[in-house]
C-alpha cells in the first residue's frame, strides 16, 4: 500500500527548492506541469473540488506525486479567501480551467495580482485565451488537428494516426507552460512583477512543428504521409518486422551511418546507394526480407551500442529493464510503483522523487494548509469550506 503523506515544506531537494506554486487542479498537461515543478524541487500544494477530478486516478495517478492535495468547495467565499492567502505567499500559481472560469470564481490574475503583484499566473488550455474556439471544448487531437501536425503523422496515406497524446497535451502543452513559469520567474526577480502566461497547445504544438514548417516553406516537404525523410519516406529511417513479429527502428540518416548499417545487416553488396531516390522500393524490401530473417533479440544483439543507429522497440513493460535505462536509473520503483526519475538532471542540484500521489482529493488538506500558515484550518473544515479525508 502507498504510504500517505506526512506533509511538510521544503522536501524537494531540485534547482526549484523554495519555490512555492498553487496549482488550481485540472486535468492532462496542468498536472503534468506541476508533476515536472514539484519533481525539479518546488513546493506545489494542490487545491482539488471535494471528491476530486475526473480521471484523477488516485495513488497510482503519477501526474499527481510530489505535492499535497487540499480539498476545498470554491463556492464558498471563505474557500477563495483561504486559496488568495496561498496566493499571497506563492511564485506561481497554475491553473487549466476554461477562459473566464477563474475570474467568475474570483481567481483570476487580476484578483490574484492584488495580493501578490510578484506572481508568475499560468495559463494551460488547449485553444488559448482567446480567438473563436476559445470557449469550445477540445482534447488532444483536436488542438494538434488544426496546427498540421497531426495531418502529417503516421505512415499510412489513406489517414493519419495520432501518437496518444503525447504531441499535443505533453510536448505543446505542459513542457511550454514550464517554459513560460520559469522564464517568467526570471523575469520576475528583475522588474519585480509577475505577468500571464497564456499556455495553449494550439500555439505549442505549432512551434514544436517548425522543423516542419521550415522544411515546407523552403519547398523540401511533400504534404504526403510516408513521403518525406523523416516520416517513413526513406527505407533507412522507418520500422522493420522481425521474424517473431517484433519491430527494429532504423535511423541510419547521415552517410556513416547508412554505411555502418548495411555493412551489419549484411546487405551492402547488394544494397542501392543512399541517394538512389529512385530505387527507395528496392532499398525497402531488402531491408524488410533481411529483418524478417532473425528475431528481435538477435538483432538487438548485432546492433546495439553501434554507429548503425538501430534500437529495439519495446512496450513500457520493459522499458524499465533495458540496460542503459536500469543504468542511468532512468526508472525506480518507488511506492510499489515502476516510474520516471525526475528529468533533466542536475550536477549540484540533483531533485529526487517526495510523496506519492495522494490516494484521494483532500487527503493532506490540514497539514498542506497549516504548512502554508493558513489559520484556523480546523474550522475551515469543521464549516464544510475545506474537506479532509
């Protein structure tokens, strides 16, 4: 069983130790966000409805360790009370809410500004602030439907495939709202006032794609999936089958490279040249029958820890037990769980994995509360304004 909380400040040991941020709970890349600040060191006190969120997920919810859940009915007036004193003392304050859904709750920047001008507010949504679909709802591939990246991914000509939702609520959406925290944190300490940061995925998503957008505006792109260098379109960057019906990924891009991998996959003989375009289909199946011939472990085996640029693809059930990954410790068990180490990594600063995820919405309210100087939180809960399970 995970071990509740004993909630105290100060328990990250990252680069962002004695950072204080209130995350508003929502769901997807806002918790994320706050998952990278707390594992990086910062003190991130969680206010969640009573009952909590959808999707929540309770104490194997990774997206939510690190950091306390309070549980408080922000219908109450004493409720945002309570949440603008942690505001007054935060650096930062997070939330994923709909345009306008703060503001009508009497936490929006402005109200939150009045009490601390210094607070870095940040914004995550996945259309942004504004424009026509600003109120609409949205997941995922909705937002990275109108970016063109998801037009282009995938390997398929008759459709596209999307990647979870990795793309779009990760890569455009939390990994740019930390982007903004902590540039607006520096900008912080030299004019001493904090500012929004209007996080959307749509705006992220775009500027994760500007490879992309380079490579067609200089005419290098075709609008085609499985037809460019690095969709599929060349042999020598694709996936392969393997005679047990497992996969091999090739990237084998520059000229060593190439060379490196077809001299060990033994067809250099008989292979085209890398620049032959026009015998890419000849290229492909040799390669295709080659990798058909031995089992992914033996090919493993032949390639790994070389120039050739080929890996074995494996499912997350065994990513944990690669060699490189069990060397580098890029995942622990830790709570009965099998998880990420926080990342990136620091030389002087190194952060370490806290608290668990809370197993339910309210689970350390009185403690996080009482950490953060709130007074009285006994009769907080004692009037239904704040819940503690």
């Amino acid at each position: 069983m995970i071990p509740r909380m004993s909630y105290e400040l100060g328990q990250g040991t990252g680069p962002l130790r004695g950072v204080k941020v209130v995350e508003i709970a929502g769901i997807g890349p806002g918790p994320h966000a706050c998952m990278i600040l707390a594992d990086l060191g910062a003190d991130v006190i969680r206010i969640e409805r009573p009952g909590g969120q959808l999707l929540a997920g309770g104490a194997t919810m990774l997206l939510n360790r690190g950091r306390p859940s309070v549980a408080l009915n922000l219908k109450e007036p004493a409720a945002v009370e309570t949440v603008l004193e942690l505001v007054s003392r935060a650096d930062v304050v997070v939330e994923g809410m709909r345009p306008g859904v703060t503001e009508r709750l009497g936490l929006g920047p402005e109200d939150c500004f009045a009490v601390n001008e210094k607070v870095v507010y940040g914004r995550m949504t996945g259309w942004g602030q504004d424009g026509p679909l600003a109120q609409a709802a949205g997941h995922d591939m909705n937002y990275i439907a109108i970016t063109g990246a998801l037009f282009a991914l995938g390997q398929d000509p008759s459709r596209p495939h999307f990647p979870t939702n990795l793309v779009g609520d990760f890569g455009g959406g939390s990994t740019y709202l930390v982007i903004g925290i902590l540039a607006a944190l520096l900008e912080a300490k030299v004019s001493g006032r904090g500012q929004v940061i209007d996080a959307a995925i749509v705006d992220g998503t775009a500027h994760l794609n500007a490879m992309t957008s380079a490579m067609w505006a200089s005419g290098n792109y075709k609008e085609e999936r499985g037809a460019n260098l690095l969709d599929g379109g060349a042999p020598f960057y694709d996936i392969y089958e393997t005679s047990d019906g497992k996969h091999m990924s090739v990237g084998a891009l520059e000229p060593q490279f190439f060379d490196t991998f077809v001299t060990l996959l033994g067809v250099r003989d008989t292979c085209p040249g890398q620049g032959e375009l026009d015998r890419y289909a000849e290229m492909r199946a040799i390669f295709t029958e080659r990798f058909g011939s031995r089992t992914q472990a033996e090919w493993v085996e032949l390639f790994e820890g070389t120039d050739a640029c080929v890996a074995g693809i494996i499912p997350i059930s065994q990513a944990a037990q690669h060699p490189h990954l069990v060397a580098r410790r890029t995942f622990v068990e830790r709570d009965g769980m099998v998880q990420p180490q926080p990342a990136p990594r620091f030389s002087r600063t190194a952060p370490t994995l806290t608290a668990p995820p809370p197993r339910a919405a309210g689970e350390h309210t009185r403690d996080a509360l009482t950490a953060w100087g709130v007074a009285d939180v006994d009769g907080l809960i004692e009037r239904g304004v704040a819940v503690q399970v």
